[in-house]
C-alpha cells in the first residue's frame, strides 16, 4: 500500500486540531457516531482514521460490509476537506468511485484520506482503507462540492 507521508501535509493551527480529533465522538446523534471510528492523526489537506473491529460490521458472508468501507473514505475526506477551513462551511460529497480490492474478516481497519486538488468550489481527495495487517482493502476517489 503506498500512501502519502503525513509529514508532506502542513500541521493545523492547535485549535483546529482539536476540533478534528473530536470528529465521530460527539454527543449529537449523527450518522459518523455509530461507525465507531476514531482519528489518530489530521492535517492540512490529511486525515488518517482507525476503527476497531467488532462482530456487528460483517456483512451476511462473514466479510467485513463493502458499505462500511466506503463510509470510512468518504468519512476520512470530510476532516481532510475541512482542515482548510477557518469556521464553519457547509461541502457534500457529490461524486465517488470506489475500487474494492480485497476484504478481511475480524482485523481492526485504517483509513487515510487526502486532499489532491482544492479549486474555489470543488475538492478532489483520494483514500485507501487497509487492514492492520498491511492489506490494501479499496482505494476511493472523491468530489465535494465546497
């Protein structure tokens, strides 16, 4: 799996950091809060999110769910887009392509997302989710309109 070094991307200014890292744990009852993940690390234009693996996020075969881990890239993106950010912004999700490469059973996930293009209106970012293991398990491209 070939990903970007973390160090290629800028740090964020400490309170903006902080408000990334709490991305997925708040009180609100939000979709991102029932996937379980965590970030461990968030950059400008970078995002990096694990997940523990638990029983319920198999899909009937025994895999882990193929909607579980275009979640976690679409989910990694949104800290990369928005680390860019100042305040507030509303941006969406208005294109995906996934590409699934391999699937896992019972490992713990990572998922690193980055920022490959920013224009005035549209944010192109990439993401790879892989098993703890080393083994790549989709690569995502996405567009959110900004």
């Amino acid at each position: 799996m070939v990903l970007p070094s973390p160090h290629l991307f800028d740090p964020l200014p400490p309170e903006r950091e902080k408000l990334w890292m709490r991305y997925g744990r708040g009180d609100k009852k939000l979709f991102v809060n029932l996937v379980g993940l965590s970030i461990s690390d968030v950059r400008l234009g970078y995002c990096k999110i694990d997940l523990k693996f638990r029983s319920e996020l198999l899909q009937a075969g025994g895999f882990v769910h193929g909607g579980l881990i275009a979640t976690l890239m679409d989910t990694a993106c949104v800290p990369a887009v928005g680390s860019d950010f100042t305040g507030r912004r509303a941006y969406s999700t208005i294109d995906a392509h996934i590409q699934y490469q391999s699937s896992t059973k019972d490992e713990d996930l990572e998922t690193v997302s980055w920022v490959t293009r920013r224009t005035k209106s549209i944010v192109f970012c990439e993401s790879i989710v892989a098993s703890t293991s080393g083994r790549t398990l989709a690569k995502g491209a996405f567009t959110f309109k900004i």
